[in-house]
C-alpha cells in the first residue's frame, strides 16, 4: 500500500554474460525476465517504475562486442552505442502489458 516506486537496476554492459548459477542464461535476457514479472504485477499497477541501466562507461568499450551475437532481434548498428542503449530500453519497455499504467523512466549511469 505504500510502495510508490520502483527502482530497478540493471548493468548495461552484461549483455554477453551469462548467470554464474546456470552457464546457460543470458544476464540480461535474465534482468528482463525479472523485471517482466515485477512490472505486470498488479500490486504494482500503480508505482512510478525507474529503470536504472548503470555500468555505461564498461558498455561504451564493449560495444565493440557485437551485440546482434547475443540478441539476433537487434538491427541497428553494430557499435552504436546510442542505438544499443535504445534497444536495452525498448526490451525492458516491451514487457509492460498495461501501456495505462504509469510511464516507465529510464537513466543510464
């Protein structure tokens, strides 16, 4: 009842790593998985969410990874780094099935 907030964090610059715990899970792909059952819970139907993708400076060098090896969805430029941190979002963004609930902010730091 008196949660008016989330705040999520994420490392941006994780997307190919996998989960220590199991070889074969993508970080990421596990924070959105995560973050998909947080935001469609209808107890938080209501809360402002923040989205924090930290870890930009590791991510403006490992951009040279390529991220399309890890997500294959992604087309955009292969070491944009605007256009990836465009992507990150859009993923967290798209999991929200309620467009009515309050807007989803995002900060990279």
């Amino acid at each position: 009842d008196s949660v008016t907030s989330i705040l999520f964090l994420v490392s941006s610059s994780e997307y190919d790593q996998v989960l220590m715990e199991d070889r074969q899970t993508n970080r990421l792909r596990e924070s959105v998985d995560i973050f998909e059952t947080i935001v469609n819970n209808r107890v938080f139907g209501n809360v402002s969410i923040i989205l924090f993708l930290n870890k930009t400076d590791l991510l403006e060098e490992k951009v040279q990874v390529p991220l399309k090896d890890y997500f294959p969805e992604y087309t955009g430029p292969e070491h944009s780094l605007a256009d990836i941190q465009a992507f990150m979002v859009e993923c967290f963004r798209a999991r929200r099935r309620d467009a009515t609930q309050k807007p989803l902010y995002h900060h990279f730091t």
